[in-house]
C-alpha cells in the first residue's frame, strides 16, 4: 500500500466511524459472528477479497482472525493509527465502504413505533436494544424500488442465528437456503415480532463491541405486495384469496394468520436490524470481573491449597491437640 493510499484508507475509516460509530459497530458485530462461528465456512459470505484469490483458492480464515484480534475498540482507532498494520486499515476499510452492499444507519427507539404502526403489536412486550436502518448499494436494490411502487410493500420480521446475519444482510434472505416449512417452501415472515423470537439464535461477537458480548438479532423486512407473497388477505374476490393461501408443497394447508411465506428472494428485502443484548450473560461477565476468584481462578486454587495445608498441619500439631483436650475437659467439669 502506498503511503498516498494509506492516507485515505485510514481517513475513510475515521470518518466512517466518527460519522455513525454504531453503524460502524453494527457492521463489524455481524462479520465477527460469523468468524467466531463453528461454521465459519459458510457464513463468511462475502469474505475480504485481498485474503482469497480465485474461488479455488483456500480463504486465508487464521490470518483474518489475527488481524481482527490486534484491532482495538473503534474509538481508540484514531489514538493507535501509527500502530496498526496495514493489513488492519485493509480490513476495516473493505467492512466499512459504503459503496460495497449495504450501510448500516442507526436509528431511534421510536422507529420501533413507527414499524407496530405497519405490522400491529406484538404478542407480547419486546424492546430491542439497538434498531439500525439498512441501506443498499446494488443493482438489485434499485430493481426492488421500482417493483415496490407496482405493488406496494408490507413489513414482517424474520428470526434466525447471530452467525447467519453476516451473509442474509449482505446477501439477501434466500429460498433455497431455508429448510422447508410446514406450509410450503420458502421464505418465512411474521408480522407478530414475538412469533420470530423462538428462531432467534444470540452468538458471541467481537470482543470489543459497544453493542455487548453475546448479542441476537431480528430482520425487519420489506415483502413486496406480490402475488409469489403467500399470506392471508382480505378480498372478495374468492379466487385470489385462495391462491394466496397456499404456498407450494404445503403439508399443514393454508398460510397462517399474520404469517408470510415468500416463494422469491427477489420478493424480500432486509430494512431494519434489531439487536437484542443478552443482558444476563452481560450480567455474568460483569459480576465474574468483580470477583478474584472468577479472574485468578488458578491463583485462587493454590491459594485455598495452602491454606487447607496450613489448617491440618495446625490441627494436627501437639500444641492444638493438647488446647483441645483441656478446652472439652474444662466443658464436661463444667
């Protein structure tokens, strides 16, 4: 990297971050959860081009890990520029370019509001930690603009692993990559929040994040208003309703209420991200931190060792055995 180049990866990486830190965050919580994942291979999707070469070639994951591990907390980046590798400033310059997919905006807690207003309340109370908006850079982006003032758009939510939202924000929710469900193939939605919970799957994320140590989230999505979009309608055309009933292979009958089943990725498009903080294991991290034992745990074994070697050896010696004969002998004169 020349230093003319250099300049302006790492300014562009400053300025990213100083513009919308939590952006910036969320972007790098999702890669990371991905990395830290068992199943690395496939959820590292897209994965950093100058550590793969041609699609044959072996993606270098070791060499990745190492370079994540020696990046510090984003806020500090601007204190530590001189000290980073060049390798560093590549990485989080690929992450965070606005032009690549998709950019990350955080949003306020009302816009959970605004979203209840399109899909109705939840089941029952749920409040996200983080809602961030999702805006594209593709080509396929714009061609859902344009779908979307045809038929119009209506919102659901969409549950699945922390390690999974790397590759579904970056590359869109896909239909032959979901199992097939009791009522048919594809793409599965709610407009009850609460419905999506129990496919919700929190996972461990970048050490240093601001958003927490084990997070989950839930995809806000855009579904086109499109007769591929299963769900239940309200029409009195008797005929359309009944198509949109039925999804193909359905093995429980017709779409239920206030679900969705999308046949076409091209149908759906991720809006919003809601993180949920596991506050418990933050609770647990916390309390283990306060607590010597929890972070000098084989420190506080030899330690507890040689006070239980200390107490035999005094219980044992001739001067203890002795004090306690005469202090129960003085009990039974008593």
């Amino acid at each position: 990297m020349s230093n003319e180049n250099e300049i302006d990866t790492i300014s562009y990486v400053l300025d990213f971050i100083e513009e919308d830190i939590l952006g910036a965050e969320l972007k790098f919580a999702l890669f990371s959860a991905a990395l830290m994942s068992y199943r690395k291979d496939t959820c590292l999707r897209p994965f950093p081009d100058f550590l793969s070469g041609s699609e044959t070639d072996e993606k270098q994951i070791e060499r990745l890990e190492s370079i994540v591990d020696l990046i510090p907390t984003l806020i500090e980046l601007k204190n530590k520029k001189d000290i980073l590798s060049d390798e560093c400033w590549k990485f989080l310059y690929w992450l965070f370019r606005k032009d690549r997919i998709f950019n990350a905006v955080t949003c306020t807690k009302q816009k959970l509001k605004d979203l209840e207003t399109e899909t109705g309340q939840s089941s029952f109370s749920l409040s996200p930690d983080f809602i961030f908006e999702i805006d594209y850079q593709t080509k396929s982006s714009e061609k859902f603009d344009e779908q979307v003032k045809q038929y119009g758009v209506k919102y659901g939510y969409h549950g699945s692993r922390m390690d999974n939202f790397h590759s579904i924000v970056s590359n869109g929710l896909q239909v032959h990559m979901m199992k097939n469900g009791l009522y048919g193939e594809g793409i599965y939605l709610s407009e009850d929040l609460a419905v999506t919970m129990p496919y919700v799957s929190g996972g461990t994320i970048w050490k240093h994040s601001k958003l927490g140590h084990q997070v989950s989230c839930v995809a806000v999505c855009e579904i086109l208003d499109h007769p591929g979009v299963k769900c239940q309608i309200e029409t009195p055309d008797k005929s359309k309703a009944k198509n949109k009933l039925y999804a193909k292979n359905s093995e429980m009958g017709e779409v239920p209420y206030k679900y969705f089943v999308v046949t076409s990725s091209d149908l759906v498009r991720i809006k919003y991200i809601l993180v949920f903080i596991d506050k418990e294991s933050h609770s647990r991290k916390r309390s283990n931190n306060q607590w010597l034992i929890f972070k000098y745990p084989v420190a506080t074994i030899l330690f507890s060792y040689v006070i239980f070697l200390c107490i035999m050896a005094i219980w044992k010696s001739r001067s203890a055995q002795l004090y306690l004969k005469r202090y129960f002998k003085s009990d039974e004169d008593d």
